[in-house]
C-alpha cells in the first residue's frame, strides 16, 4: 500500500471516529422537546458533583438554567459537589458561587432530613452523576435514597443516563438481606454491568413496584461494549479510568489486612501490595502478576513506602488493563496467593458489606476453590439477570462473566 493510501484509509478512520462521537449524546445531552416541557413544570432539584458536565465540559446545571429551568437546590452525594472530600467525611451544605443556588448534602447522618426540608420546595428531582459501575461506590447509593424519599412525597424523578466505564460484565454476589447498608444499597451484583438509568429501572420496577414517576432519559447512540474514557475524576482516589478499572478488584481487596491499594495517593486503586517485612515465597509477585494477566491486568513490580501507614510496601503497579477485565476472579486470585503463601489475612468490618455476601469471606477463610465461588455467583448471577432484563435500556445487555 502506497504512502497516499495509508494516508486516506487514516484520514477515513479518523473522520469515522470523529462522526461517532458526534453522535453520541449523554442524557444531559439528549433531552426532548417534552423531556424540557417536564423539567420546567416547577422547581428542581439537581443531584450533582465535579462529573455532572457535557461531553465539552459544561455544567449540567448551567445547561439546564440557559434552558430555562429552575434549578432551586444542587444535591452533593459522598465526596462533596466539587468531588473533593475524602471518603466518609461529612459534607458541609454550601452555596454555588455561580447561580446562588443553596448546595444541600445527601451524605451521612441527617441526610434523609435534609433532603425531607427541601422536598417541601421542588417538585422534581432529577440526577446527573457517573457511576464507576461497582456496588460498593456509594452515587448509586445516594441515587437510591434519594428515589425512596421521592416515592414517599410523590415527587417525579428524572435520570439524565450516563455509560458504565466498566462496560456491561455482571459479576461477584448479589448481596444478602441481611447485609443491606449503604455500600450495598440493593440486591444487584458487585460489578452490576448497568448504566444509572438502568439501575434507576431496576430499582423503580423490583424495589418500590413501580410507585415512582420516573424519567429517565436516555443516552443517543451508547454502546456498552464500547471504550470509555472518564472525562473527569470520580473520586479523591478515583482519578483516572485506570483507577477506576483498578478499583473494580481493589475496591474491596482494599478491605482486606494486611493489603495496601495505595489510598491517599497518585498510585490509589492502581496497586496491590503487602508491607516489605512479609514473609513470601520467592517469586511471588511474579506469580501473581501472571495470574492476573490472565483476567486481562498486567502489573509490574513497585515498591513505595505508605506514608498513611509509615511502613514501605512491595508489590505490583497496573500498568495495562484490557477492557474485558474479570475483576472478581482477579480479586480471588490475589486472596488466594496471599492464603496459600501463609499471609495472616483479616478482614475489615466493613467487608462483608462491601462483598454484599458473607459466603464470600468464609469461603476465602476455607480456602474454597476459586472455580467453585465464580460459579456460585454465575448461578446467582442468571436469575437477577433474567428478572433485570425489563430494565435494561441499551444492546448488547449485560452479560455474566
């Protein structure tokens, strides 16, 4: 092939990606004529932060009020408005400097008060925020809670839908009754494979029977299998889709002593690593590495010291991650190495929580085959999938991994 060749076939894929991503539009992108009539029929409501932007990076709330909608409260989940605030930390109410409009938190105690007193003065809530696509990350939480009070004051609410950067792979366990919390909102996986308008279905369809008048509006020419990339940060420790991908195994191995994933750092979600002082078997990290490598992470070997915990920590640095990641199996595969190398693992209490099981724990303790867990969970995985599928908006639908 001549060099004028290469040059178009190049120039043609250029202008074919550059055309698809013109035609795809965010829910905040894609709004109707009618979907418009709606949100201008009274005061909003906007649950926002720092991810609530266009794919030029404007403010939702900004499109929204040049549209003409009045926006009376701005809402902030865990992390604050700006996105800022470390985990579990209170969030104080404050003002947006732009539009005066009063910011309220809908994190921790008194949240469900706060967000009762606003209701008195709006009448639909609407929700723009990216989800990382895990369970245990708590937007989804508050997106949840938020519906429920909506129910109980019969407002309307409305999705403005968004990807899943984790694509559509469902894994891991549904979570137990008994273990509902704030981390595990609702009985869906712990990688759900769903966008928030799906998960907004879902919850409207299973939990509240249909009680709620909801909206969601949908994204234009979304594919879930699709590459995508986090046009901001999610999180104080979620800064990139890497970390994002990362988070999706280290999330919860985060959980586990005497782990390290790097929190309060560049490399957060990034890495997996145990103090420099730990007995392991040699060639150890290597074998986890390419372990791993077979659930589509590659890793290297890194060493760094904690200055959160004032211990230096060996390990392994993601380096490169495909797509199709399987993030629970990669998670079993880590506790399993540590067990079998004779590493004295504990538990947080805040892991059975997180896993959403507590079959998960005690299996790891028995040492339970890996295979045997991942099909447990598919087992469990096919019924809620089937049960799901009415709420699932975009092809292909998620599927089990």
């Amino acid at each position: 092939m001549g060099k004028k060749s290469i040059v178009l076939c190049l120039l043609g894929s250029f202008s074919l990606i550059s055309a698809q991503s013109e035609r795809f539009k965010l829910g905040i992108e894609n709004i109707s004529s009618k979907e418009f009539r709606l949100l201008k029929s009274g005061p909003i409501g906007l649950i926002a932060n720092q991810t609530s932007i266009t794919g030029r990076g404007k403010p939702s709330v900004d499109l929204l009020v040049d549209a003409g909608c009045s926006v009376a409260y701005l809402f902030a989940p865990e992390h604050g408005a700006k996105g800022v605030v470390a985990a579990e930390k209170a969030i104080d109410n404050a003002v947006d400097e732009v539009h005066n409009i009063p910011i309220i938190s809908l994190y921790g105690p008194g949240a469900e008060n706060r967000l009762q007193d606003a209701l008195q003065h709006i009448t639909i809530i609407c929700y723009d925020i990216q989800d990382s696509g895990m369970r245990y990350f708590t937007y989804i939480s508050t997106l949840f809670r938020a519906m429920e009070q909506a129910v109980k004051h019969r407002k309307k609410f409305v999705v403005f839908d968004r990807p899943n950067p984790l694509g559509g792979s469902m894994e891991g366990p549904l979570v137990e009754d008994e273990l509902l919390s704030f981390i595990s909102i609702a009985p869906i996986p712990l990688r759900h494979g769903m966008t928030v308008g799906e998960l907004a279905r879902f919850f409207n369809q299973s939990i509240f029977d249909n009680k709620l008048d909801l909206h969601v509006v949908p994204m234009k020419n979304y594919h879930r299998d699709k590459p995508f990339l986090l046009s901001t940060f999610l999180s104080p420790n979620i800064q990139t889709t890497r970390a994002c991908k990362g988070y999706s195994f280290l999330g919860l191995l985060g959980e586990v002593r005497p782990f390290d994933v790097c929190v309060g750092s560049d490399d957060a979600f990034q890495c997996m690593m145990l103090p420099k002082n730990t007995a392991l078997p040699e060639n150890f990290w290597q074998n986890v590495a390419e372990q791993l490598s077979e659930h589509g992470i590659y890793a290297e070997p890194f060493e760094r010291m904690s200055e959160r915990k004032k211990v230096r920590m060996v390990g392994l640095k993601i380096i490169h991650d495909e797509d199709a990641i399987q993030a629970f199996p990669a998670f079993l595969t880590a506790m399993h190495a540590a067990h079998n190398a004779g590493v004295k693992i504990s538990f947080s209490p805040s892991f059975d929580k997180a896993a959403g099981a507590s079959w998960v724990r005690t299996s790891i303790i028995k040492k339970v085959a890996i295979q045997e867990l991942l099909q447990k969970s598919r087992n469990d995985l096919k019924t809620f999938r089937k049960y799901a599928q009415r709420s699932f908006l975009y092809k292909p639908f998620p599927r089990i991994v």
